[in-house]
C-alpha cells in the first residue's frame, strides 16, 4: 500500500535549502530519484527512515511481517498503544510521512524469507539501495548473495541496548565527487598553461605602486620566489627546507609589513608548491583497475567505469595532466586582476572539458552507447582529483574474523555477539535474556548458550578464541531491547552512509562500524 502526499517545486526548493549547498542539486535530484527498501522495521530502522525522509529521499518502501507489541511501543516514537496488534511497517508510515509530505511511502507485511524465496531478484531491482535491521544471519547472507550481483548495496543497521554496528555491502562503488576536507587547490605553479604564464610573468612587482602592490593576487608573488628558487636549484621542486627558502624570497618582495596578499603568499608555500601530483586514489585505480582502463569497454560496461576509461586516455595524451579544474580559493587581491586571474582558470577548464568531452564521445561511439548529459561531464572534470573506487565484499567470520582475533578487539566481539543474539532469537523465538523461566536460571542458560554459539562460529578460523562475558551479560541484561539514544545514534549514521551511497558524494565507512555507548568508542574495521 501507498502513502503519497507532495510539495509545490517552490516548498521543496525552499526545504531543500541548505542541504543543496552540500551536495549540490545533482544530489538532491539522485536522492528524489531514489527508491530505498527497508528491511526490518524497528526502532533504529524508523529512526534511519526519518533521516532519509527529511532530506527527501524519492520513495521508501518498508517491509515486515511482525506486529506491534508492548516491547515496540516502549522504544518507537512513531507506535502508540492504539498500535497494538498491527503490523509494524503499516501503524508507521502515517506518522513518519508527515515530516516530508513529498517523499512516497509504502509497505510490504511479507516476510523477508518469503520475498527471497518466492520473488527472487526481480523484486528488488527496482531498488536503488536496501537497508535491513535485526534480519538473522543466514537470511541476511541470502540477501546480500542476491544483492551483490545487481550491484545494490545493502545497509545493516541495528543497535541493542548500549550497542550498535553498521556494515556495508556492496560490489563496487564509485564516488564522483570525493569531497575531501582537505584538499590543494590546482594552481599548477610549476607547470603553468601558456595563458597562465603569461599572466604571471605580465607582473612587475618591483616597478609597480604601492597600491597595486599591496593588490596584487598572492599568487603572484608565491610563483615568483617560486621560479626564482627553481632557477637557482635547477629546476627541482622544494623540499621543507626549500619552501622556507621561498618564504623568505616572498618576504623580501614585500614593501610593507600589512601587505595581506603576501601573507596568504607565505602561508600557501606549505600547500601550494608541491608540484602538480595525480592524486593517489586516481593512481590507485589506474594501476589495480587496469581491466576497465586499459582493455576494452562494452555496452554493458558502467557509465562510470567508461568516464574512467576516457579519462585514462585523456591523461595519456595531455602529458599525464588530469582536466584542469576552474576553481580557485579566495584571495587579497583587486577586483580586475582576481576577475582576469579567475577567466584563465575558467577558460583553460572549458578546454580541457571539451578535450574530455570528445575522447569520451569516441569511447561511446565505439561502444553504441548514448553520451552522459553534458552538465554531468563538466561537473566529473571539475571534481575527477575526488573520484575513488571502493570495492566492498561479502565476506563472513570464517574466512576474515582471524586477522581481527589476533589483537582481540572489542569491536569483532561486539559484531559477534549481535550475530549470536539474532540467531539464537531465530531459532528459540525469542530474543537472549527474554525467558519465563526464574531470571537467574535463564539468564545463565542464554549466556551459555551465546558463549557456545560465539565459539562455534569463530572455532574453525580461531581455536583459542575467548568471548567477552562482561559484554555477554550486557547483551543479556536490556534482552534486545533497543534504547531510543542509541539506536537514533547508530540510525543517524546509518543515514548519512545511505545518502553517500546514493549521491556518490563523500568518501563512506570501510566496511564496518561498531559503537559501545558506555564507554563512547566508535570504531571500524574491515570484514
């Protein structure tokens, strides 16, 4: 069933407001074209929901077979008494909708065994991204082994009392825009376009007035103590104490201690005239990646990895230079010479997209697939220093579990135990710590039994492996039930790699995450 309701174009530009700013409109578009299935509805599933309907994810659909009951009520803001007895992803969806009117609901009360068994792959094609929570292991590989080929990626979300873990899974992904914190501006001071040598070098910066001087962009000064050490080391680029020679060259240019354009100078040394470098994630792909950059691309081949190929060439013919991006950061400068030095970056990036633009078009001709919107091609050229490939896996505790054992972290017993808790409540119909019996007596039959279980599972990798009781007894103690703190914690995070995934914006975890609220400790680890 359906739950739909939309926003005039201006409400949603005026919501959207100041998430756009991160991720660009290309992103809100690939997050209103998104069709995101959750499997599992539960605390930290509704609250990883919230988070994706606020930023206006297109479609989610929810799917679970459970009811409501008492335990559901205790934790979930989104269930109230009048609740009780109803399927869980039907008595949400009316509440949840009313924080974005423009995203559409819809649920499914099958069971996630059933859809695997009778629907197959065809149901979830439609997707764009699965996330699923507090699904057994078994179930939950089925679906990943069935994810993994279409190349959707799944998110695994829970949390249980005071802790939580996210993993992600996916075949490939390819992120288009890095958007790294720290990134260098390409100025190419060393090897500067013709255009831009010019402009450089039009300056004379010791016959020149104070006032245009004090206005001259920083850049300037910085590529002429720049080339005037390059001279007199032949040709080198600096090392550290290189850069404080060119420092105080750019000092002895200066004429006045205020001078704020050779400050920025000064301090752009340290960043700015390393010499222009391929940005190792794009040497990485070049190298390990070679079957998509080096032999032939085919129709069924991925847009992505056939922007990649085009790049591959565009950079073998362009003197192993990547597109020239045509943004430069702020500085002290007059308005003409900081507009002139703005055009040249501008101009020669222009160039430089039609130079991508028509080796791409070569590729796709040769290949009878449709070029990509030019709009897309530009922005790639532009942010192509952020580009990364990030290859996910599949893997279980039987073949990666030893390599983490050996320094016996807290985190792998933390994602241990969820795996235990989850199976033994699919094969006793209740969650560990939950039982009739006199509590004491149960609670030590649940923890013998997860200690057992946590040694079967890792014995065939780790025959000394030992589980935390300490943690044993915390899973035990809240006996699965999901504190609201915690779980919106772990859901907002969960989110957020969600948004990554479908933006193909910003760099996402590698692969898993896991969270201990009582001593605070976030960490990730590769499964």
């Amino acid at each position: 069933m359906v739950h739909e309701m939309c926003d005039s174009p201006v409400q949603q530009d005026t919501r959207y407001d100041r998430q756009i700013r991160l991720w660009g409109d290309h992103g809100q578009t690939a997050l209103e074209n998104a069709h995101v299935l959750v499997a599992g509805v539960n605390t930290t599933s509704c609250e990883a929901v919230k988070s994706l309907i606020l930023p206006g994810v297109g479609r989610i659909t929810l799917l679970d077979h459970h009811v409501v009951d008492k335990e559901a009520i205790s934790s979930n803001f989104f269930l109230s008494k009048a609740d009780l007895g109803r399927n869980c992803a039907e008595a949400v969806i009316s509440d949840i909708s009313e924080l974005n009117p423009a995203v559409k609901m819809e649920y499914d009360d099958r069971n996630i065994e059933e859809v695997i068994k009778t629907s197959g792959p065809e149901f979830f094609q439609s997707f764009t991204i699965v996330l699923c929570s507090k699904i057994e292991s078994k179930t939950r590989r089925q679906l990943e082994e069935l994810l993994f080929p279409l190349k959707i990626p799944l998110v695994l979300a829970e949390s249980t009392g005071m802790f939580g873990r996210i993993r992600l899974f996916f075949k490939e992904h390819f992120i288009m825009e890095g958007k790294k914190d720290h990134t260098v501006p390409d100025l190419r001071l060393d090897c500067p376009f013709p255009e831009l040598n010019d402009y450089l070098r039009s300056f004379d910066l010791s016959s020149m007035d104070d006032f245009n001087h004090k206005h001259v962009p920083m850049i300037v000064p910085l590529f002429a103590a720049l080339e005037e050490w390059r001279n007199e080391n032949g040709r080198e680029m600096p090392n550290f104490k290189g850069k404080k020679e060119i420092q105080t060259k750019i000092n002895r240019l200066r004429r006045a201690p205020d001078e704020e354009n050779f400050d920025e100078a000064v301090a752009a040394v340290n960043t700015m005239v390393g010499g222009t470098k391929m940005p190792a994630d794009i040497v990485n792909l070049f190298n390990h990646c070679k079957e998509f950059t080096e032999k032939s691309v085919t129709p069924d081949s991925p847009m992505h990895w056939i922007i990649f190929k085009a790049l591959s060439n565009y950079v073998s013919n362009n003197s192993g230079m990547l597109p020239q991006d045509p943004k430069i950061p702020d500085m002290f400068s007059d308005t003409n010479s900081f507009v002139r030095l703005s055009k040249i970056y501008r101009e020669k990036a222009a160039i430089d997209v039609a130079d991508f633009q028509s080796e791409l078009k070569n590729i796709c001709s040769s290949i009878g697939v449709q070029m990509p919107e030019d709009k897309l091609i530009a922005r790639f050229c532009s942010n192509c220093r952020g580009a990364k490939a990030v290859f996910g896996s599949i893997e279980s505790f039987d073949r990666r579990l030893p390599e983490h054992l050996r320094i016996n972290d807290e985190s792998i017993h933390i994602y241990l135990l969820f795996e235990v808790s989850l199976g033994l409540e699919k094969q006793f119909s209740r969650y560990p710590g939950t039982d009739d019996m006199i509590m004491i007596d149960g609670t030590k039959k649940d923890a013998d039994r997860m200690e057992f279980f946590a040694n079967k599972i890792t014995k065939p990798v780790e025959s000394d492996f030992d589980i935390d009781h300490d943690l044993i007894d915390e899973f035990l103690r809240l006996s699965g039930l999901e504190l609201n703190s915690v779980a919106t914690y772990m859901a907002g995070l969960a989110a957020q790699e969600t948004i990554k995934l479908i933006t193909r914006q910003f760099i996402p975890i590698n692969n898993t995450v896991t969270y201990n609220a009582i001593t605070e400790e976030l960490k990730t680890f590769i499964l």
